[in-house]
C-alpha cells in the first residue's frame, strides 16, 4: 500500500505539469462535435486552453479522495499489526476497516480480508453448525 501511496503522490504532483495530457485535453475538445457546432454559431464560452485546466484542476481534486483513503487504510493496517498480539479481535476490525478504506485498489483489500479472516478462524469465533432437515 505504501507504493501505490507514493505512486499517487507523483501521480498528484504532476498532474498539472503533464503537457502530453493538456494536449490531449485540448484535442479532444477541439474535435468535439458539440464544441464545433457552438463555435460556428459564435456560442464558444470557453477556450480550449481553459477547459483543459480546470479539467486537470478538478480531476486534481478528486483524486485527493483515494490519496487520503489510502492514508487511512495504512494507518489502520499498522494498527492493525501493532494490536494483534495484545487483542487479536480489534486487530481483525482495523485489517477490515483497511480492506474497507482501500477497495478501489483491489489487491490490498483482498490481502487485508485474508489477514482479517485467518485472525479470527484463529481465535476460535466462527462456528459451524450442522443443517437439520425439519419435516
């Protein structure tokens, strides 16, 4: 979790200093049948360059999200492993609120849920009961 932490950083970072994807942005908005179809009826607000910025900026902030759940999703994980000896049973919360926090990667919940799963199979709380037929 921690390489895709700093993964997203340099991710955040340079977003906004990325020249290939504001030249893209640019591109796809000069090409855009909608954005022809006002600029020949003289109803362009916007300019290319324009929307291309704002776009990064928002995508910019919307990608704090994961960045902030991936943070949470350490910290629980670390307490998770800090309390595993001293209470078991909180630590199966913490690895499964990380899981939780960090679903949008994929892995690492699904490392997280195992870790969560085989501490409680150990502390003896899942019980099995056999089915009855009730005529």
């Amino acid at each position: 979790m921690i390489v895709f932490l700093s993964g997203s950083e340099i991710f955040l970072n340079s977003l906004e200093k990325n020249q290939l994807l504001h030249g893209m942005l640019i591109e796809v908005f000069e090409h855009d049948p909608k954005v022809q179809l006002d600029r020949s009826r003289g109803d362009t607000t916007i300019t290319a360059d324009e929307f291309a910025t704002d776009l990064i900026l928002f995508a910019k902030d919307i990608l704090m999200y994961p960045f902030y759940l991936i943070i949470f999703s350490i910290l629980f994980s670390l307490m998770g492993l800090i309390t595993t000896y001293v209470n078991p049973m909180i630590a199966v919360i913490f690895l499964t609120l990380a899981g939780v926090l960090s679903l949008f990667t994929l892995l690492p919940p699904i490392l997280l849920f195992l870790a969560s799963n085989t501490l409680q199979k150990e502390l003896g709380h899942f019980h099995t009961t056999p089915h009855r037929k009730v005529i």
